[in-house]
C-alpha cells in the first residue's frame, strides 16, 4: 500500500502527472486532485484531430496509417492504437473498456482489425473482448490477467469523481461494468513479425513494467509502440508488478535500436514523442543510481523529476540500485 503523500506543491506544477495504473489504490503523489488541470496537452494541438461519433475518445491521425485513440476523461488518459497496413489492422491496446473502442475502429477502417496487447493492465485491456482475435504475450503471469477479466468490485476505484475529469459515456453502467476474460487467439515472442501487408510490427519483449510486456516496432515507418514501458508522465518503477532490473535491461535494449525508430507512440498521455527520449530514461535511470538526481520523498517513495517524464521509485530500491 502506498501512503498518502503530503509535499505537493512540486507536484502540482509538473506535468505529465497521469498515465499510471495500479492495483492498489491511489496516492496524491501519483494523483494530485484536480490531476485534469494538466489539459489540454500542448502536443495535441500540433495533430491532426479526426472526429468521431463518441465524445469519450479523441482520435488523431498520427502519420500515414497510424491513429491514436485517447481516453482524456479518465486519470489514465489511456491511448490506444491503430496501426493499419494494406491488407489488415492491428489496435495496439484496447483501453479501458469504458467507451466502445470497436465502434471508433470501424469508423476509422473498413479493414479486418484485431488486437495486439502490449501488457495486461486493465487500462490496456479494457475493450480487448469486443474484437474476435486477440494477440497477447505468451508470459503465463499476463495470460493468467486476461484469463481472469476484472470483476466489476475491482474496476469501482477507477470511476471515482476524482479519477474522472467529464461525465462517463451515455450508456455505461458502471455498477455493472467488467472486463469479461479474454483468451488470446494468438500468442506473441520476442521477434515475431506481424504482417499487415505493406507495415510489419516486430514484437520486442520488454518486462520490466511488467513481466509480461512488449513494445512493437514499425522498421519501415520508423515507429516505436512503447506501452507502458515508456510514457511521458511518472514511470512506475516500484512496487506492484515491476521488475526494476528488467526495466532498465529493456529500456537499455530499446536504447539499441534508437536507429530504428523516430517516434515512441506511448500508452499514455501523450502519442508523439521524439525517441530520444529513450536514451534519456537510461540516463535517468543511472542518475538516480549515482545520486545526481533532484527528487521529493515522503515514506520512502521517491518521485524523480526529469524532463518529460519522472521516475516513481522507493527509496530502498535506489540504494539497491547504487550498491
Ligand atoms: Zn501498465
């Protein structure tokens, strides 16, 4: 269980503060009050916004195939992607269930689409039982996630007054509301190619987040999909489900491939980041482990700030890490 956390005067003036899921409840270290004052994100005014018959989604055309799918209403600010090639689509993540999201496919492709999951988080997964294939990573901890679905008792934090900025869809129920299990009809390893003819996606396996996670890279368009191995809001790198070691292993993989890739198409909050970034996560990463790095603690959770992004870490895990 997180504390609740009592500095946050630097908190509230940072940004990119949402984007975080979590099992175990919320601390105002994670979730300042009013966390919507962070609208609008100045990266959506420079996209080309695309109209869509459901007011919970905002859909933006990011380049030739690509759009993002973005749940604004919610503390998430889940995005969710379609990647569409000659022959077929893929969604990258299917969100939080609350809204549609098949509909906005349609209205978007008249291709055959299927999901791809990129980890097993609700906020991810939410939509996935609409669509009739489904590809998951093969990691049992994930499977074992969908096979599970989400009760509606579990789901009840997530629609709470202060982790919705507007008014649920018409149409939802949340005293009803759960995400059915789902069963992959595809199971997805490191190098597996998804074709859609005329754009593959390379499945890379990334744990860390968690152990089940993978990002999907797009040679040819120079496109990282990054999940929520990176986001540009406080990365979660304690507690729950990750594996700091792991995270850092990845992100260094990742970092080996910046000559592949432009742009990280992330899981949350913003869908268009230069991938630099990558190289800068390491970096922040091995500044928290040298001590160079300026942060605010309370009970030993730290938050590291860097520039577009922080690093939410508990103290004892950087000692770990410098040791
Ligand atoms: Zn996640």
């Amino acid at each position: 269980m997180i504390r609740k956390i009592l500095t946050l005067a630097a908190l509230l003036v940072s940004a990119g503060i949402a984007g975080f899921s979590q099992e175990e409840g919320t601390s105002e270290l994670i979730q300042p009050s009013e966390w919507w004052r962070v609208h609008p994100r100045p990266v959506y005014a420079t996209l080309e916004h695309v109209g869509t018959y459901q007011e919970w989604f905002e859909v933006y055309r990011l380049a030739e195939g690509a759009y993002a799918i973005y749940e604004p209403n919610q503390f998430e600010e889940a995005i969710s992607y379609l990647a569409l090639g000659s022959e077929r689509g893929v969604l990258i993540d299917a969100g939080t269930g609350i809204g549609d999201i098949r509909q906005v496919v349609e209205e978007l492709t008249d291709l055959p689409v299927s999901v791809v999951l990129t980890h097993e988080h609700y906020d991810h997964i939410g939509g996935a039982y609409r669509f009739d294939e489904i590809a998951a990573p093969s990691n049992p901890a994930g499977l074992e996630v969908l096979a599970r679905g989400r009760d509606n008792a579990s789901l009840q934090g997530y629609i709470t007054d202060d982790y919705l900025w507007k008014p649920l869809p018409e149409g939802f129920d949340g005293a009803t509301w759960t995400i059915p299990p789902v069963q992959p009809t595809q199971l997805l390893d490191d190098g597996d190619i998804i074709d859609l003819g005329g754009r593959t996606l390379e499945v890379i396996e990334t744990p860390g987040h968690s152990p089940a996670h993978v990002c999907l890279l797009d040679r040819e368009n120079r496109l990282l999909w990054t999940g929520d191995h990176f986001f540009p809001g406080p990365l979660y790198a304690f507690g729950g489900d990750v594996t700091i070691d792991d995270y850092i292993a990845s992100n260094k993989r990742l970092e080996g491939l910046l000559d592949q890739f432009d742009y990280v198409l992330a899981g949350h909050n913003d869908p268009w980041v230069e991938s630099d970034v990558i190289r800068r996560v390491s970096e922040a990463f091995q500044a928290i482990a040298n001590g160079t790095a300026e942060y605010s603690e309370d009970d030993g959770l730290r938050r590291y700030f860097f520039q577009g992004f922080d690093v939410l870490i508990r103290a004892e895990m950087v000692e770990e890490m410098s040791s």
